[in-house]
C-alpha cells in the first residue's frame, strides 16, 4: 500500500460518519454508524482493568473495525439482517483488508476472524458491548423512534452474550431495568394524553 492507497482507504472509512443505523441520538437525529463504533470502543476502554483476565488492547482493536464493512453495505438493523447480509459484509471485509500492507493486513485479518469465531474472551466482550450499546441508544432516544417489535427486544437483546463474563452480565441487567423503566414511562404518559383526550369531549 502507497500514500495514496493509504489515504483512500480512509475515504472509504469516511463513509462510516454518512453511513447511519436505526438507532437515533437523545436529540432525535440519526445515529451514524462511526459514531456506534466509537462509543463501543469508549464502553471498551472503560472497562479496561476491570477484567483482568482481558486483553482490552485487543477488544479496542475489535471495536474499532468491526463495522467497516458497512462503509459500503451501509447498516441493516440485527432484527432485520439475514445470514446472507452478514456474509456479503464479511466478504466486504475480507477484500478491503486485502488491499492493506503488512503486517497490517494479516493481523486485522486474524483479528476479524477471532471476532467472528467468538471464542476468545476478547472476542465475547467486543460482541456483547457492541449490542449492549444498541441498546444503551436506544434507551436515550425518543420512544417515538422505536418499532413496535423493538418493546420485545430491547430489554432481552444482547443478554446472551452479556453472560460471558460478570461485569458484562451485571451492566446489562441495569440496561434491562433503564430500558423497562423509559417502557413504564412511555405507557403512563400515554394513558394520561389519553385521559386528557377524553376530558376535552
């Protein structure tokens, strides 16, 4: 890889803060996907010295690379995302590593591979910080943004993996407690607009 490929390959990253998810912000506007990776990877570095048994050098690695492929796929919601949809980003990912330089593009390409085999330790906590910052978003964002299917899903999405280790289990019980408490909110306030409408007439 020269200058140039170097520089191009970053303006295909580029598309990444274009590129946006389902999710929204607290403020209503569309979540990019670059914005995601990095709050994963700031989920990541927080935790750093928490889990001694983790290479969080490496999970920030992970965190960091883990949606490039949607640079050009752009992002398709989990609950919407077919095997064929994850294959067809994988293959994306394995030919933009292909044109990197090493030792770069085999440690990457040994990275991802890790991260899609999820047996490491590092590869489980990637996997479970990523979906539990979904949800995490999802808990700041308006509740007019979430899709009826999304009040099933929130509060479970992500607790599988989460059981990986304690700390991640323990996190993502409070995820589920602030994700039925803003439910319990929104249904109250509801059924008081509704009483509102019904005193007008």
């Amino acid at each position: 890889m020269n200058e140039k490929e170097y520089i191009q390959f970053l303006h295909l990253a580029e598309k990444l803060k274009d590129n946006t998810r389902h999710s929204v912000t607290s403020g209503g506007r569309e979540e990019s996907v670059a914005e995601h990776s990095w709050r994963v990877a700031l989920m990541a570095m927080l935790l750093e010295g928490s889990m001694e048994e983790v290479d969080f050098s490496k999970v920030l690695r992970m965190c960091v690379i883990h949606d490039l492929g949607e640079a050009v796929t752009g992002d398709i919601p989990s609950f919407w995302k077919t095997k064929e949809d994850s294959a067809k980003e994988d293959d994306i990912v394995e030919r933009l590593f292909d044109g990197l330089w090493e030792p770069v593009r085999s440690q990457w390409k040994a990275l991802y591979e890790e991260m899609l085999a999820l047996e490491t330790m590092e590869a489980k906590v990637y996997k479970a910080l990523d979906k539990m910052e979904a949800v995490l978003q999802h808990n700041e964002a308006p509740i007019s943004s979430w899709i009826p299917l999304e009040y099933e899903l929130n509060p479970v999405y992500g607790e599988k993996e989460a059981q990986a280790h304690p700390l991640l289990a323990s996190l993502r019980a409070q995820l589920k407690v602030d994700t039925l408490e803003k439910i319990e909110r929104e249904e109250k306030n509801k059924s008081g607009r509704e009483g509102n409408r019904r005193c007008m007439y």
